[in-house]
C-alpha cells in the first residue's frame, strides 16, 4: 500500500507540467483597454470593474486581472503581481450609468490624481454611452480626458 502510494505520488511528479493559457495580447493599451471594459460592461453593468493593462513585450499588451468591490462608487485597483503578467503601463475601470449622482463621462479627481501618482495612463468606460475615455499623465487634464474608443450600451440607467 506504501509502495504504491509512492510509486503514484513520484509518477505525478515525473509528469510535465500542464501548460499555462495562453496570453492573449493587443497590439496598444488602448486596443486591450476597449476590448477589457466592453466585458466588464458585459458582465458586471451595475458596479465599478478595474485593473492593470501591461507591457509583456515590446508592442505587446495584456490585461491584468479585472477586480470589483461592489459598488457603482469606487473600486480598488488590483496592483498584486500574481494578478497580472509584465509591467503595469495603464489602469482602467468602469463608471457605471448613475447620472443623477455621476458624471459618468469625466473622471473623477481621485482618478486624475492616481494617474499623476503613478505616472501610469487611465482608461475609464461611460457605461451610459460606451465611449472609452483616456488620461495620459501630464497631457490630458480636463476630467473628459479623451475618447479612444466605443462599444454598444443596452442597459438603462441605474436610476430609472
């Protein structure tokens, strides 16, 4: 019984590895930014989605790890590295449809100054219209920032 169980255990071990997915990459952060917050808004229309967009290669992009905490208000960035692969050169999240209390199309100051912080580009989705604004650190300072993509809306406001 001994015996076998060792035999087992050391067989499994001897076995290669399972291959890991592959990483799906986008040729700019704004092309993995676009196609990221389309899903979040697919999946999750009513709460804050956010994360990282990586560099895993020169002129190659991935998306980290989308996080949520539940709320149409805020959400924290998930910055873990076991969250995401390569290094972080942009964040994005989502601003869910609550135009009586939001301004769903601009970012917030908390977002601005994040991207001051980090030196690190904001992607940010108007769940109301699916237009993909961006902040670049230093060259985009109106709270529009500026749209770099759209993706279709269905869902009606959370107010009404």
């Amino acid at each position: 019984m001994l015996l076998s169980s060792i035999l087992s255990f050391t067989l499994a071990a001897a076995a290669p590895a399972p291959t890991p997915p592959a990483l799906t990459t986008f040729d700019s952060p704004e092309e993995a930014a676009v196609h990221i917050l389309e899903l979040a808004y697919q999946h999750l229309p009513y709460f804050e989605v956010g994360g990282v967009i990586t560099r895993v290669s020169p002129g190659k992009y991935a998306i980290g790890k989308p996080h949520t905490d539940y709320s149409g208000h805020s959400v924290e960035i998930e910055e873990d590295p076991d969250a995401y692969q390569g290094v972080i050169v942009a964040t994005y999240h989502t601003h869910p449809c609550l135009d009586h209390t939001h301004i769903p199309g601009e970012f917030s100051d908390e977002d601005m100054k994040s991207t001051r912080i980090t030196g690190h580009e904001g992607f940010m989705a108007d769940l109301c219209t699916g237009e993909v604004h961006a902040a670049k650190p230093g060259i985009d300072t109106e709270a529009k920032g500026r749209i770099v993509g759209k993706f279709p809306v269905v869902y009606k406001r959370l107010e009404d």
